[in-house]
C-alpha cells in the first residue's frame, strides 16, 4: 500500500489556506498555481483545492460549501482540548457541540469556514484501549 493523501475541495484556496494555517499550525509546502496548495504538519499531507460553487463533485452533484453531511470527517488529535477549539474557532471554525468527555478522551465537532466537519480529539489515559477489544 502507498501513503494516505488527504483532499479538501474548498471555494477559495487562499482562504482555506489561511484557516488551516492558523487553526492547525500547517506549513505550506508547495503550491499549484493558485488554485490549489500542499500542506504538511499532520501524518498525510493535506492538499487544499479550489473547486467553485456550482462545478461538478462526485455523482453529478453541485458542490455547496455551506455546512453538509458527508460520512469522513477528519479527526485532529490534540494535547489540549480547549486551547485547540479556542485557536480553531479564532481562525473560522464553527463549533458544533460542547466538548464531552469519554472514558477514551474528550471530543468536540465543529466546521472548517467551507463546510467540512473535523473533530478535535485528546486521548485520555489509554485513549481507545480504554473501550477497544481485540478482534
């Protein structure tokens, strides 16, 4: 198996830079014109592209940047939980329920500015030893 890429159709890539810059401590690495832009700072790269409101996404669907439900999220594990949310939230996000604590850690669901749902996750103790069984 190869490397995992991580892909983000965002409405504007200067803006979608900016946000992922600032809430996530992201380096910019390279740059494809300027409708698009490689990101390092997490285990896969993350690479920003343009795509316009209206063009064409999967299915023959429109894309709609406002707040949509799509099954993959990403997960950014943090070592502080509320100082993430508050640098998050100060750069654009928008927080979408309190942070709950689990027996594996704490957790809070908010949007990136384009639609995009991201968790922010602290592992506590084992993290998800603390719930998970062999398979």
């Amino acid at each position: 198996m190869g490397a995992l890429l991580v892909n983000i159709d965002v409405p504007d890539a200067a803006a979608a830079e900016r946000f992922y810059v600032e809430a996530f401590g992201l380096t910019p690495n390279r740059r494809f014109g300027t409708s698009g832009v490689e990101l390092f700072g997490w285990p896969s790269p993350v690479y920003l592209l343009e795509k316009p409101v209206g063009s064409i996404g999967a299915a023959d669907q429109p894309r709609d940047y406002t707040r949509h439900w799509c099954p993959v999220h990403l997960d950014v594990v943090v070592d502080d939980i509320e100082a993430a949310l508050a640098r998050a939230v100060a750069a654009g996000a928008r927080p979408e329920t309190e942070v709950r604590t689990e027996a594996w850690g704490a957790i809070v669901t908010l949007a990136d500015p384009f639609g995009h749902g991201i968790c922010l996750i602290q592992f506590l103790n084992r993290g998800y030893d603390e719930i998970a069984v062999r398979a």
